[in-house]
C-alpha cells in the first residue's frame, strides 16, 4: 500500500512500498543492488523470472534480408549466461497456423522456425529473404531452463 515516507501528508507525495526498492514493505527499508521489491518484499530474482524484452517494441514491422536488434534486462543472470531467441511463424504467406493471427495462446498456435544461441543481453537477428512475409514471434530465454520470458514480440515481415 502508499505510506506517507517523507512525513509530509499535504504534498500528496506517498510511496508504494510494495515496489519501492527504496521503500521496501515500510519507509526506509532499501533492498540491495541486485534486489527487486516484490509484494513489499525485497528479492534477489533468479535468472528468467524477470526477463523482459526492451526493444524493440511490440509489433514491430520489418521486411526480408533486415536484421533486427532485440535488447531485453535479465536481473538474476550472470554476465556469461547464454540464451536464445526462438522464432516462430504464426501467420506467413496467408496461411494462419491454426488460425493465430494475435489471439489467445500463441504458444499452442504458432510452427518453429528455429533458435540462435547468444551471450549478452543484445542480439542482432537476421531476418532471411527466405522466410515468408507474414506475423513472427521472438521470445528468449537462458539456455538451460525451460520455459521462455514474457512477454514476446510480434514481428510483421512484409
């Protein structure tokens, strides 16, 4: 909830304390560097459970031989921590597999393309003249684990 942290309740100014790092849970309470302040709690995150994709933003358009850079934050995972995006074709050349065209549980609906593996925290992925124009989605995640960071990326090749 807002608690009034700098004691002066006629500026308005209250602090969530529940996401403060600053504020963590009560005034004053500071989560170290490397912390996130969750449910008023402060946490250290394990590699994946907060990667988030930065850039570029969702949907994005780009056409066939571009090279798009994707730029996302990983708290939790050591500078040398491989990942890989992974591409899947959800709706090319007018045949929607499954019937996705940005509906519910891309997941279930969408056909591989593949996966590149990289280090660091940027990727510049090739799009391939070969790949038919259409909706794409790019999701990453550290190799090793099993499950990919949300949220993906919608990409328009055309």
């Amino acid at each position: 909830g807002f608690v009034d942290c700098n004691r002066v309740a006629s500026d308005g100014c209250e602090t969530d304390v529940s996401n403060d790092r600053l504020n963590c849970g009560a005034c004053g309470l500071r989560c170290g560097a490397s912390d996130l302040c969750i449910a008023g709690r402060c946490v250290t995150p394990a590699c994946n459970d907060y990667l988030w994709i930065t850039t570029p933003p969702s949907p994005v358009s780009t056409r066939p031989g571009a090279t798009l850079r994707i730029e996302f934050t990983a708290p939790g995972c050591p500078a040398s921590q491989p990942f890989e995006v992974r591409v899947r074709a959800c709706c090319v050349s007018g045949d929607c597999v499954t019937g996705y065209a940005g509906g519910n549980d891309p997941d279930a609906r969408c056909g591989d393309t593949g996966t590149s593996a990289f280090t660091g925290t940027r990727i510049d992925l090739p799009f391939s003249s070969a790949f038919p124009l259409g909706w794409y989605r790019l999701s990453v995640r550290p190799v090793g684990l099993d499950r990919y960071a949300a949220p993906f990326i919608r990409v328009q090749m055309r």
